[in-house]
C-alpha cells in the first residue's frame, strides 16, 4: 500500500516536474528573446540602406550584405577616432588606477597611522555622493589646472572618480593576505618599495583582475563626465559619439548609419565578454560573497 | 562604478593594520609614504572631494557661471527650489523610477536566479534548469552594452514610425511610446530594466549558490513545496544580497540621466520623464545658474542618503538584524 503511494506520489512528482521544468524553459526563453531580438534587430538593420528600413519589414534579412553603413559611420562620423580615443582614456585610466588604488590600498589595509580612519570614511562617501553634485565646480577645478577638453583631463578624472570603488575593493583583499610573507620580505632586506611590487602586488593578482574588469566595464560605460568635461569633437569619447546619432538632428534621416555605429560600438564589448563571462561571473560572485 | 560590492565594513579597520614596527624616517620609508598614500588622496582631494565641498558652498550663492562675480544669498535658492513646479515634478519622476525599478528588477530577477539554480526536477538533489548556462550568459548581455547604447537601441526599437516594437505589433496596438505622456515613463523605464536584470540576476544565482545544499534538501524532505522553499530558505538566506542590490538599483534609478537624456532628451512630453540631474544638467550648462543647480544637486544627494537610509531602516523593521549566522 504504501508503496503504491510512494509510487504514485514520485510520479505525480514526475508530472509536476515536467511542468514547471517547461514554465522555466518557457519564462527564460522569453526573457532571452526580449534580450537578444532588439540586438539582432539593429545587426540587421546595420546592413541595410535608409530605404529598406522605412518600408520593409523589421525582421527582414537585408537585402545585400553590404558595409556602405559600417564606412560612413567609421569615417564621416569619425567613430574610429572616437573609438581610439575611448581605448587611449580608458586603457591609461584603467592602468592608473588599479596602480594608485592597489598602492592606496595596501596602505590603509597594512599600516597604522594618524588619520587612517578619516581617509577610508572620506573615501566611503566619496563613493556615495552623486557625481551630478561635483560635476558643476569639476568643471572649473579642470579649466583652471588646464585640461579641460583634453584627453589627460579625461583621463586624471575617470582615475579620480574610480579610486574608491578600487580602494574599497583591494583593501579587504589587502588585509586578507598572511602578514607573514611581507616581513619575510622586510628581514631579508626589501625595502617598503620592493616589497609591495615584487611581493604583496603579485600575490593579489586575482583581486585585481576582479576590480579591473568592473572598473574597465565602468568608464567604458562612461558617459556624464565626457558629456560636461569634454565637449571638443575631435576628442569625444564613443558613447559621446553613439549618442550624438539620436541627439543630432541631421542624423534622423540615416538610420542604417546609426545601427551600423551601434553595432561598431557593442560588437568589441560583447566579443570580449563571451571570451572572459567565466572570469566575469567569478568577479561577481567574489565581490558578493565577501 | 556601481558595482554592488558589500564593502569590507568599518569592523575590517579594527582588525587590520599589522606592520606596526617602528618607523624609520629613511628615505624608503618617506618616499614610499609620499607616493602610496599621498599622490591617490591628493588627486582624489583635488577632483572628488573638493569640487563637492565647493558644489555645497555655491548652493549658498546667485552665481551665473561666466563671471567671478556673486553674491552669498543664503537660503533662497532652496526656497526657490521648494516652490519650483518642474523641480518636483522631476523629483516626482525620480521616486517612482526608485520605487518601480528596483521592485521589478528584483523580483524577475530573483524569478530567474530561482530558476536557473533550484528550478530542475524536485526529487534527490536540487538542480537548476537544464542550458542554464545559456540563459546565464544571454541574460548578462544588457549588462556589458554600455547605457546609453542601450539608451540609443530602445529609442529605436519604440520609434513610432519605423521601430521594431511598432513593426511587431498588430496595427491596432500601436503606439507612440516614448512621445506621449501615458507610456513614456513605463517605457523608459523598461529600459533600464532590461539593463538590469542581468546583473543582479548573476548576483542572486552567486548567493543561492552559497547557501548549503542541505538546507534545501531539508525542506524538501519536509515537504516544503518550491514556493515554500523560495519563501521560508531562499529569500531570508540572501536578504543581505537583496538589500544591497535595492540601494545601488535605487540610486541608479534616482540618477537615470544616462538613459533618459538620451531616451527623451527633452524631458519627454509635459516633462513625463524629466529627471532631478537633467534637470541640474539644463540649469548648470544651457541656463547658466550655476548656484541654482547647485542646490538642485545638493537636494539629490540628501534624497539619495534618505534613500539609502529608509532602505536600511525597513531592513531593520523587517527582522534584517538578525542574520542567519
């Protein structure tokens, strides 16, 4: 008798399995297609010439295969010089502050010194305050020491505004490193110098590649402070130059040139994700789960 | 960077701090001091903490921007502000954007996080769904797409005459989404929705994760359904997640200018979608009252730290002290 339940109960368990396992298929399925059909949909469109968009179907393959969109966005729009120069700003910044951050870091996180709280609390609402807020009086803070407009400018202020996140991050990866290792170090002789470089900085290699990748997705993804502290055109950085396609009026007319933009603007990002989501979704679940 | 990390505490301050030898003041020692310490706080001195310091302090004042010229006057610009129609409704814009957003955005993706991770077959050990792998990797795509690509992408796809949403909808249904008052603002924020459920997808799959098998296995055994799961073990083992996930969803959504300047650069129709920085954005740099707009930004960090603080303080009510461990 029981064992006819037991028998029974599993397969009913079966029967609700199956359907819940169909519901989940079903709701991230269609979670999925909402994700990637807007993505196919502009690929697409990228192809296609203003005529074909206006009147054909939005699903449509495109007629040919042609790249006349990709060229008039790379060179009339100078979205190449744009690209170079997000690569330029974010790449020095990138370098900076995982260097300025890791070195502020495995100074607040090792030693003991006067003042060491009231630096980690002014950094805690450095990273709290809106960037709006400092954006007005950052703009004279840049034009008085001259770089505003400039790509060093740029590039100073991302490292600034990046700093506490990075801080942050390598500090508890700081403190959680053995102590012994680095006195080690100091009684063989390093000095404070040789010990950070040549031994507490490789130990916290993977930290950093962690914060890295956050900060790399972070001013990449930057848009408000080029928006207001760099307004000359030659230096616009990419998202300037993506946005400028909606913004400016002219651009309305020509909307295979603004996919195929988008397309040149997505395509290196989402290429590089898929080749690291497994270091990715490490990063996240190491900053989470701290 | 709004990466939501739950920060080391001011408990790691206490513990931390090892090398206490005696210092020398070598030249090692003071140039080591002098670069690690003082070339960081500097620059964050001079491009973070002073222009905040000064945004503070012209908040106080009438000044225009192009001159030198101003004058202290006090509180009137926060009078002003407190009698300012566009102001609340930008304020009014912001609070529905923190309260929507990070309520949908949690749910799907908790939905989502439940069901890649504990969604497979109910018997012996718990399991995800099979491919989750797939849905993982697709869903986290938003993520990497800057904001305001994602921004330029939907301002298309909800283009009335010619946008994907419009081409797939049967000819009654259409709409002009972003142009009039009644869908603008749902549909912005869609947006930033959809460029965020990724992410703190891939946030609460990392914390189902690390509660023990066990523990489902437990209730399972005890006959606790799966909504009983999720209910009773799943929500109370990550409300840490969850609290943090709400505060930095939160205020994204009280910032939003990325995604909504460039999704109605305008401030869409009858300012349905005007945000409190587009608004500081238009004052500071097309009206010229750089005083005013600082005090609209001074007002934005005070609703951001209440925010923040009625988050905590519902967390709080709610039983969040008491944590598992």
């Amino acid at each position: 008798m029981s064992a006819v339940q037991t028998d029974l109960r599993r397969r009913r368990g079966g029967r609700d399995d199956l359907g819940v396992t169909i519901s989940s298929h079903v709701v991230l399925g269609v979670w999925s297609i909402i994700v990637v059909l807007p993505l196919v949909w502009v690929f697409m469109s990228a192809f296609k010439s203003n005529r074909e968009i206006i009147s054909g179907s939005p699903l449509s393959l495109p007629s040919a295969w042609g790249i006349e969109n990709f060229v008039a966005a790379w060179v009339d729009e100078k979205l190449g010089r744009a690209l170079l120069n997000t690569t330029i700003v974010v790449l020095c910044a990138l370098v900076l502050v995982m260097l300025l951050g890791a070195m502020c870091a495995y100074v607040l996180a090792r030693f003991d010194f006067f003042g060491r709280r009231a630096i980690y609390y002014m950094m805690l609402a450095g990273l709290t305050f809106p960037v709006f807020l400092a954006i007005v009086p950052l703009f004279f803070v840049l034009q008085s020491i001259g770089v505003l407009n400039t790509l060093p400018g740029l590039i100073i202020t991302y490292v600034a505004f990046a700093l506490p996140f990075t801080v942050f991050f390598l500090f508890a990866f700081f403190q959680g490193l053995p102590g012994e290792i680095s006195e080690a170090a100091s009684i063989d002789g390093a000095g404070k110098w040789r010990t950070f470089f040549q031994v507490m900085l490789p130990m916290a290699t993977s930290g950093m590649a962690s914060v890295a990748i956050f900060n790399f997705l972070g001013l990449w993804n930057q848009y408000l402070l080029p928006v207001a502290l760099n307004t000359k055109r030659d230096n616009w950085v990419l998202s300037q130059a993506v946005a400028s396609f909606v913004s400016g009026a002219g651009y309305q007319s020509q909307y295979g040139l603004l996919f195929a933009g988008v397309v040149i603007t997505i395509v290196p990002v989402l290429v590089a994700y898929i080749f690291f989501q497994r270091q990715l979704q490490g990063s996240v679940t190491q900053g989470t789960n701290k | 960077m709004t990466a939501p990390v739950t920060g080391p505490g001011v408990s790691g301050l206490r513990s931390g701090a090892r090398a206490r030898r005696k210092a020398r003041w070598t030249f090692d020692n003071i140039s080591f001091f002098l670069v690690f310490l003082g070339l960081p706080l500097a620059l964050f001195l001079l491009l973070v903490i002073w222009p905040f310091i000064q945004a503070v302090f012209y908040s106080f004042t009438d000044w225009g921007g192009f001159t030198q010229e101003f004058d202290i006057i006090g509180l009137a610009n926060y009078e002003r502000l407190l009698n300012d129609a566009t102001f609340k409704t930008a304020l009014g814009n912001n609070i529905k954007l923190a309260i929507v957003v990070p309520l949908v955005v949690i749910v799907v993706a908790m939905i989502f996080a439940t069901l890649v991770t504990v969604g497979g077959r109910g018997i012996g050990q718990t399991v995800g769904v099979r491919n989750s792998g797939f849905y993982r990797v697709v869903s986290f795509f938003p993520y990497v797409i800057p904001a305001v690509v994602s921004g330029v992408i939907f301002s298309k796809v909800f283009d009335p005459s010619n946008g994907l949403l419009n081409g797939l909808l049967p000819e009654f249904l259409r709409q002009n989404w972003l142009g009039q008052v009644s869908t603008a603002l749902p549909a912005s924020m869609f947006v930033i929705i959809w460029g965020a459920v990724g992410f703190y997808m891939l946030l609460f799959i990392a914390a189902i994760k690390a509660i023990p098998a066990e523990t489902f296995e437990a209730s399972r055994l005890d006959g606790a359904g799966r909504l009983r799961t999720m209910w009773s073990i799943t929500l109370p083992s990550i409300r840490e997640n969850i609290q943090t996930a709400w505060i930095y969803l939160g205020i994204a959504a009280l910032d939003a200018f990325v995604y909504m300047h460039v999704l109605n650069n305008s401030g869409g129709p009858d300012n349905t979608t005007l945000v409190m920085p587009q608004y500081l954005f238009r004052l500071a740099f097309s009206q010229n009252q750089f005083g005013y707009a600082s005090a609209v930004g001074v007002a934005m960090a005070v609703v951001t730290l209440v925010f923040a603080g009625v988050v905590f303080t519902i967390n709080r009510l709610t039983g969040g002290t008491t944590r598992s461990n």
